[in-house]
C-alpha cells in the first residue's frame, strides 16, 4: 500500500532525557495538527530530527528513542551537535531566514555553513530513501531542507515529492546575492509540486526560476529536466475548532476554575472599566517587528494621552534561537524599550506594558486571546502569521479588532483586518485609536467575516489541497512522450548504425554542434569538432551534413573546405560535398526593408537584444536581455510580425531566444526532403535543438533516429537533455570505444 512520508526538520513530538528516562511530549502546534490525517493515514511516517544530539545518545538511549518514535509513527535523523550548529543556527537561521525575510544586513555566508546544509540535507534524504517505496508521496517541509527534493528524486526519479516554503520567498534582486542560489533552486525543483502561502511567494519563486536558470514557465508550471514541476499557492489555515472551541469554553468557565493569568487579566478591565487590552503574541525574532510595535504604541500613548491609564499592552514573546547573535541582540533591545516605556508613563495604578518573555500553555494563550479587545500583530516580514488567524477564531462573542501588518502573508486574507504598514507610527496610532474606538456592530460584521473564511479553509482543508494537487502532479504525463536517448536507445541504434550501408547525419549547428555563445559570431567551430565530423565523414558509406538556418557565407568560410554536405538559410542555399552551392528555393527579400525598422525599435526597447540580419531572414535575438521583459516584447514583437505579414510569404518562427522571420516556403524540412529524394538511406540520424528543427524531425521517415536536444515538446522519437551529450553520441558513431560509459555512467 502506498504512503505518505512527511519530512520536517523537527518532529510533532519533542523528546527530553531525564535521569536517562525518556519523556515524549507530542506537540500541539499547527503544523502537527494540519498533517495529522496525512500522517494518520495507513503506514504513513514523518521524518525528522528528534531534538537529542548523537552525543546525548548512547546506545541504550538511541534504542529507546527509535522505540519511543515507532510508536508515534515517527522516525528520526540522527544529527551531531555540530551539524546542529552548522546546519540550523548556522545556515538555516543565520543565512536563509534572514534572506528569505529581507533582513540581508543579517544574512551570513559561510562556506562551511553551506557545506554544513548540503551534508544534513543528505541526512534527511538518504532516511526517506530508506522507507520510501515506489508509489510513496512525499511531503518536505521548509526552509531548512531546500535541497531534499532533488537529492531524493537523483535515487529514485518515480517518487512524488512535494515541497512547501513556509517562509516568505524574497524578491529576485535578493535571492540573486546568494551564492549558491542555483543549487538551492535545483534542490526544490526537484518536487513536483512547490507550495508557498501566496501568489506573490509564487510570483519571485518562478522569476528567479526564469532569471536564474533561464527555464521557461508557463503559467505555473515550469518544465525541467523533462517533467513538469508544479507551483503553487496554498495559504496554510489554522485548527480553527481547536480555538473556537476552547474559547467558548473559556466563556463559561466557573469562577473556581479560571487560571490566575484569566483572573488579573479580568482585574484589568474590572479596575479600568471598559478599558481595553491590546495584544501583541510572537516568537521572539527580528522579523515580527517587536521594537517597532512598541515604539509605535509609545507615539500612540504621546499622541493620544487620553488613553494613558486605560490601555495596556499585553505581550507575550516567546524565546527562539537565543543562541544566534541577532536574536539576543533582539532581546536587548526590547527588554529596554520595556523598561523604558514602562518607567516613563507608569503611574501607581498602571503599568502600560505587561511583558512576558516565555511560552505559556495553550490554555493560558486562549485567555490572552479571549481578553484582548484588539490584537496587534505587526511583523516586518513574515511569511503568513498563524497568531492573527488563531485570534480572529478566538473571538467567541464576535467582538474584537485585529490591527495587522501588509507584510504578513495573512494579510492576502483578512482583508477585514485593518491592514497597516509596520514602519509607519502615524499609521499605526491611529488605527489603534480607530480599533479601540470601533462600533460593536462593525467589529463584529469583520470578524464574522473572517471567522467564515478561517473555518472554511482550515489547517486540514490546507494539507488535503496540497495532497490533491501533489497527487494530480504526480498524473501529468512526461512532457514528452518522446524518450530519453538511453544505453538501451543507443545500444540499438549502433546496431543499426552498424549494419547500414548508407547512412545520413542531419546535424544542426547553434545550441547542437556548438553551445550559445553572448553573439552568433563567436560560435565558430573548434579544432575538436572538425576531428569528430571528419572521423565520421571518413568512412565513406556516411553522408554528414550541417543543417542550420545560418547564411551560406559564413557556413561556407567555417566548413567550405571540409567533406560534409552544407544547407544554409533554413534551407535555401544547398552545397553537397565536393560541389559547388546551388540555391534549391528561389526566395525574394525585399521585405526586410520593412520588417527591419519595426524589429529596431524593439533592440531599443530591449536592452541586451540585438538583430542578426541573414541573406533571407531577420532574426532578433535576446538571449542575453532581461528573461522577463525579453518574454513580453518576444510575444509583442511576434503578434506585431503576424499582423503585418498576413498576405505575404513570410513566416515568423519562434527559435532558442530568438524570433526569425523568413520566407515561409523555406525550411529545413523541405531541404532535407530533397536530400531524401536523391539516395536510399538505410539509416538516418538527425539532431536538433530549435524550433526550426521540427520541421526535419516531421519530414524524416519514423525509422529515423530523431534527437533533440533540452526538454522541449518535439517531434522527435528521442532527447537527450543538453548538447553536452551531442558530442559524445557523435564520437560513439565516430568509432570511440568508450563512448557508452562517457555518456551514460
Ligand atoms: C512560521 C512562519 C508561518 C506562540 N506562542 C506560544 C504559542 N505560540 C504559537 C501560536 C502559533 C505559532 O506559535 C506561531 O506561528 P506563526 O505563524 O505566528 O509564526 P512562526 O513560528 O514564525 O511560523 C509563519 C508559520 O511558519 C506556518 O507556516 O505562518 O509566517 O514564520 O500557532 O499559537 N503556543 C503556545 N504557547 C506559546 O507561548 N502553546
């Protein structure tokens, strides 16, 4: 039966040693409770690292350990103290937390972190290798296991592997400054499915995708290495009976019952009236914008002192990471915003900030929910904030007003919130005295607004969403139904190779023969490949033949000399091997007179673009122009050529980075349709990269063995995933014994 493994850095339970007695407290935290009927279901397990290091373990101890978390469905990574402090106060939480949250003043990069990352990442996939089986769905959460995805899909390429950020995904011009930027993005894309909580996360993710890897996404979907990776946006939910439940309860609890933390809160407003609470609840990090949210109740306090001695706030700050310098630093700095405030407008009866630097039970939360009238939550940068969510569910008499930041992801959903920019205290006093003012009627009408939102797309409502979409990308077909050129394809087509007696090689020359270079002109051919194509030209049973939409003069210069059959211009101009060139279209082109000045003005609109002009065709390439802008203008420029060539013999081909228009009557199809014509081959090989080589691909028999080159839609039966292989399938023919294990290894 298949499973459901979910990967996290740390587990849903939390194990402590105590005089060698093993204690196991499952954890009641969002995350935990959204997978529990993932986790639940059939032989699922999660995977993790259990929070004891191998130097707290001995070998009784880590018996009992893997006891404890068999029974909890659960199994763990075994990590040193030192890839703790590499891996995640180091990397994760030193370098890509920041990062991912725009704090890059405190954004480390350290080789040895780096390194660090890469070897605990191997860790935790090399753990799920050795419980997945085929037709197991995988589930990687978070920041801290970015790399997981790939390393899992290198071992076993059939499983389905789903990845969700839990972070904010930065802006490209942030992500660009990372050094191993590639690598990590390699990493994710090796899911199917990559989930963020909004569109925007989604939004940088496929603009550095493009920009960084130059890969093409359509939609959503990006196509790589011959799959499509799905992305998307699913805005994790909360328990939402969980707090609504409590806080009913809460309501109606007896008076013998309350907790002391209920009964002082319920001193406030008794003492006060109806004065009111404000409440402020995060884990004690720079993102959540703790500093700033106290400075701005001290502008509030100055510039509306008629709330000195009726309001108060409540915050609660819950300890985090304190080993990393940044967050101690935090710590300072709001311990003496604090006690400054504090000492500046206390007076005997009031102290305007009640300060709690620890975690407090869940029941001991739900009261400081239930009692605050306005919660303010105001991160700088946080990638959705479940505190305001649990808030709002919280509310049991519909009342209370949440004050929340633009900058959290939360705020794509709780438009009713009053939305504010956490840097601006003008802003933020005054929607504090507007929240603290607002009808009932209002605060309720917002409230059950966002309470019907929040209970409807719930924590489970968010993992079942995920599942069903990481299920669906496990049913897209293989881009291709072509194949990969494997040992097997090759094996079988030196067979035949071998028992031909007159064999054709169609062989493009851009992007197949030769790599792109920054211009056209400086991909001249190297003293390497003419050894190759004049070995394979050598036997005279072969016929090799470049096929290229580049002008007969420079195809003529670079390999006129040689014994291999030349067709040029996308097939106007043919050259057989040791005759003279004879044009085989007959083709006006007049009209470049017209197409040109339209194709200039889009060189000076596109920076890094440039027009090679060819003896039948204009191309305008933009390979080296910015990816996104270059997209937009390639659909302009090509809608704009339609449009103006609808009565003409003209055609506009979309090529690798480049837009050509040529005389449509001409094409690489045709010309090597003619060459067919002429002889019986009993074997053809043909290998493309381009756009324009699809038409070879659809003129050749089905018997030919038809290559191209990426991870494209073609027409040909195979592929082969870059042109760093071309070579070498050409030395294979050429006669190179090794070519197999070069190739293939
Ligand atoms: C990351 C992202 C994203 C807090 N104090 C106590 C306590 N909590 C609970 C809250 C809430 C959770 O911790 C905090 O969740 P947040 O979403 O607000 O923030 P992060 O911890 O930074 O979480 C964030 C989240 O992942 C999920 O994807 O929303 O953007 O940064 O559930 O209730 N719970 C208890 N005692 C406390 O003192 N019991």
């Amino acid at each position: 039966m298949n499973k459901t493994i979910i990967v996290s850095n740390r587990l849903p339970v939390n194990l402590k040693i105590d005089n060698r007695q093993l204690q196991v407290e499952t954890s009641v935290g969002g995350l935990a409770t959204g997978m529990k009927s993932v986790h639940s279901e059939g032989n699922g397990i999660w995977i993790g690292w259990s929070g004891l290091t191998e130097e707290q373990l001995d070998a009784e101890l880590t018996e009992k350990v893997d006891e404890a978390l068999q029974k909890e469905k659960c199994a763990t990574v075994s990590l040193t103290e030192k890839d703790v402090e590499n891996f995640y106060f180091g990397f994760s939480n030193r370098t890509l937390w920041p990062m991912f949250h725009y704090f890059q003043e405190y954004t480390e990069f350290e080789l040895e972190q780096w390194n660090s990352y890469k070897e605990v990442n191997r860790k935790f996939a090399n753990e799920v290798l050795a419980y997945a089986n085929e037709g197991d769905m995988i589930w990687v959460h978070d920041y801290q296991l970015m790399l997981v995805p790939q390393m899992i899909r290198d071992k076993n390429p059939a499983l389905t592997i789903g990845f969700f950020l839990h972070i904010p995904y930065p802006s490209y011009e942030i992500f660009r400054t990372f050094p191993w930027r590639e690598e990590l993005l390699n990493g994710v894309l090796g899911a199917n499915l990559v989930g963020f909580h909004t569109y925007d996360y989604v939004r940088h993710f496929l603009s550095s995708v493009k920009r960084i890897k130059g890969l093409e996404t359509k939609f959503n979907d990006i196509v790589y290495d011959g799959r499509t990776v799905k992305v998307d946006s699913f805005p994790m939910g909360i328990d939402y009976n969980q707090f609504n439940n409590a806080a009913q309860e809460h309501k109606t609890r007896p008076e013998d019952k309350k907790s002391d933390l209920m009964r002082k809160l319920e001193e406030h407003s008794l003492h006060f009236g109806d004065n009111k609470l404000i409440l402020s609840i995060d884990r004690m990090d720079y993102t959540k914008g703790i500093p700033n949210r106290i400075l701005a109740f001290e502008y509030f306090l100055n510039k509306y002192p008629e709330y000195k001695e009726k309001v108060r706030l409540v915050m609660l700050a819950v300890p985090s990471r304190s080993n990393v310098p940044q967050y101690q630093k935090l710590k300072r700095e709001t311990d003496e915003l604090v006690g400054r405030i504090n000492g500046q407008f206390a007076t005997v009866n009031w102290t305007p900030i009640w300060y709690f630097y620890r975690s407090m039970p869940f029941e001991d939360l739900i009261d400081l929910y239930a009692s605050s009238q306005v919660a303010l939550v105001t991160p700088i940068r946080d990638g959705m904030n479940l505190v305001a969510k649990e808030y709002v569910a919280s509310r049991a008499d519909n009342d209370g007003v949440l004050v929340l930041s633009e900058m959290a992801g939360a705020a794509k959903e709780l438009h009713e919130a009053l939305l504010i920019n956490p840097n601006n205290f003008e802003q933020i006093a005054d929607t504090l005295k507007f929240a603290l003012e607002m009808p009932p009627e209002e605060q309720s009408s917002r409230i059950v607004q966002m309470k019907e939102r929040i209970s409807r797309y719930n924590v489970e409502k968010w993992s079942e969403e995920f599942m069903k979409a990481l299920y669906s990308s496990a049913q897209e077909p293989e881009v291709q139904v072509t194949r990969e050129l494997t040992t097997e394809v090759f094996a079988a087509m030196g067979n035949d190779y071998d028992s031909a007696q007159k064999r054709l090689f169609l062989l493009d020359y851009d992007g197949t023969l030769v790599g792109f270079k920054n211009t056209p002109a400086e991909a001249f051919p190297d003293d390497k490949l003419f050894d190759l194509l004049d070995s394979l030209a050598a036997d005279e049973n072969n016929e090799v033949v470049i096929i290229s939409g580049r002008d007969h003069d420079t195809l003529g210069k670079w390999f006129g000399h040689k014994n291999y059959t030349l067709i040029t211009d996308h097939g106007v101009w043919l050259r057989r091997k040791g005759r003279d060139w004879e044009a085989i279209e007959r083709v006006k082109s007049d009209w470049k007179e017209n197409i040109r000045p339209i194709m200039e003005t889009f060189v000076d609109r596109t920076p890094g673009s440039f027009i090679e002009e060819k003896n039948y065709s204009l191309a305008w390439h933009y390979r080296k122009a910015d990816g996104e802008l270059a997209d937009i203008r390639a659909k302009e420029l090509e809608f704009v050529l339609n449009s103006l060539i609808s009565n003409n013999s003209l055609a506009v081909l979309e090529g690798n980075k480049v837009l050509e228009i040529k005389n449509s009557n001409v094409n690489k199809g045709r010309a090597a349709g003619r060459l067919l014509a002429g002889a019986a081959y009993d074997f053809i090989f043909a290998i493309g990269d381009d756009w324009t080589d699809e038409y070879m691909f659809e003129e050749l028999p089905v018997s030919a063995y038809t290559v191209k080159v990426g991870s494209a839609k073609t027409h040909a039966r195979f592929y082969v995933k870059d042109n760093s292989s071309v070579r070498l399938i050409l030395e294979g023919f050429a006669g190179s014994k090794t070519v197999q294990e070069q190739v293939y290894n």
